[in-house]
C-alpha cells in the first residue's frame, strides 16, 4: 500500500468474509487517496508468515486472543499490530432456528437428528482447531463426522439444510452476514469451549508501516460495527453472490455510506 509505487500486497483469508470486505473497502479507499493495492487470498499460515517477511505488507482478519494466537505467538515480534477495528467477534456453533436442541451438551445425544455431521469450514482455520482440540473432546462429539472443506461448502450446506427443512449444525463466526440471511441461531457453550468474545486485529510488517505512516494512521484508527458490517458483507456475498469482482459492489455500497467512508481517512 505505498502511494503511486509498485503495487503491494494484502492477504486475506480464504472464505472469512470480514477479512475480504474489509480488504475491499480499504483497497477502495487507498486507490482513490492514489494508491495502489493487490489483494490476494491466502490460508492462515502463509499470510501471518508473509506479513512477517514482508511478502505481504497487511492482513486485517486476525482474531485475538484466542483464534488466531499460535499465528500471532509465531510471528508477532515480527509485525505490527495496528489494533482492533472489531470487537464483537466470536466463534460459534449455529443451528438451524427450529432444530431441537439449544446447547452443545446435547449435541452428542441428539447427533442422528443432525445426520451425525458436523460441518466445518478451512481445515487451517483457528475455528477448525479450537473445534476440534477443545469443542469436540468437550462435549463429546467424537463419534460425529466432522467435516472441513472451505466456508463457501459449509454455506451451501447450510442453505440447502435450511430450503429442504433439514437439522443442520455448522460451524460458524460473529459477525458474519449468514445470521442475517438464514434462520439459525447459535447452540449455547456452557463450558465455554469457543472462548471468549474476541476482537479483530490489523497486523503489517513494520517496514510497511514505516515507509507509510499515513495510512497506519487510518488503519490504527479504523472502527467498523457488526452492522456497518453486516450491511457491506451482505451486499457483496449475498445480494451479488454469483460474481466475486468486488469494487464495484463496493463503491455502491459506499455511495450509500459516504459519511462513514469519509470518516476512515479523516
């Protein structure tokens, strides 16, 4: 992200809508201040780790303090965490609003009503392993089959469940725009297996932040709401699901909220 120069790079998470939305807009934002921004999808790993080289120059999706912490344990005395931007987020196990049961502790007791399937999202995701290392042993779900493919899978899952009438439990984050397009609601965690609620981070490579401390500036003060953002990912992913050229979407969406956009560089 350095002004009128050779293109750099952002990552962000393959299917984590937050990540992309966020990432779209500030790619926006940037390009219209004369920037000039790439994004690309990466897994976890790799774009910690190419933010910590320098391969990447920002990731805007890390979930802390629990989700993302290995990743932030690794390689954060070689970034630079620019703050929070969110802080409603948490991890969730979601049901279908009519399913029969309310809480995970059922879930093992009531599985052949949910088909014995738990459906997941990356298997590199922190969601993946906090379900798998904390949720599953918990609650003793170990006979279900737990599957992992991406997020857009556990999507059209869900959507299918939900248009047949089915039971359906998948793993699942807030915010995100599914609570808004579907029925579901989340299965209580009495044993707080999922943690905590936990805030969304901007993470850069020092370097980055040093040749541009402009636009750190604007990425240290960035503040987006769970409804601000509910509103953005749902034009996006849900109104305009069939394309994934997300500018102009964007700046339709920000023709509509000029004030907030406005805002982010001021």
């Amino acid at each position: 992200m350095k002004h009128k120069a050779a293109p750099s790079r952002s990552a962000f998470f393959n299917g984590w809508d937050e990540g992309i939305a966020v990432s779209e807009l500030w790619k926006y934002v940037l390009d219209q201040k004369g920037y000039d921004v790439s994004l690309e999808y990466a897994d976890p790993a790799p774009a910690f780790s190419g933010v910590a080289s320098g391969d990447y120059d920002v990731i805007m999706d890390a979930w802390l303090p629990a989700t993302h912490e290995d990743y932030v344990d690794e390689y954060g005395e070689q970034m630079e965490d620019l703050g929070a931007w969110n802080d409603e987020a948490a991890l969730t196990i979601a049901v279908n609003e009519d399913a029969p049961i309310t809480s995970l502790d059922e879930l093992a007791d009531h599985a052949d009503e949910f088909n014995n399937q738990l459906i997941g999202i990356e298997p590199g995701a922190g969601l993946t392993r906090i379900t798998t290392d904390q949720v599953i042993p918990d609650y003793g779900l170990e006979d279900m089959e737990y599957t992992t493919s991406s997020t857009p899978a556990m999507l059209q899952e869900l959507r299918t469940a939900i248009d047949n009438g089915d039971n359906v439990v998948v793993t699942l984050w807030r915010p995100h725009w599914a609570y808004d397009e579907f029925p579901i609601r989340d299965l209580e965690d009495p044993k707080g297996s999922l943690g905590e609620a936990e805030s969304i981070h901007t993470f850069a490579n020092p370097t980055f932040v040093e040749d541009n401390p402009e636009v750190a500036d604007w990425l240290r003060n960035f503040e987006m709401d769970g409804e601000t953002l509910y509103s953005l990912e749902n034009l996006m992913f849900n109104e305009n699901a069939d394309t994934d050229d997300y500018q102009p979407i964007v700046e339709e969406w920000v023709g509509e909220n000029q004030e907030y956009v406005d805002g982010l560089t001021n």
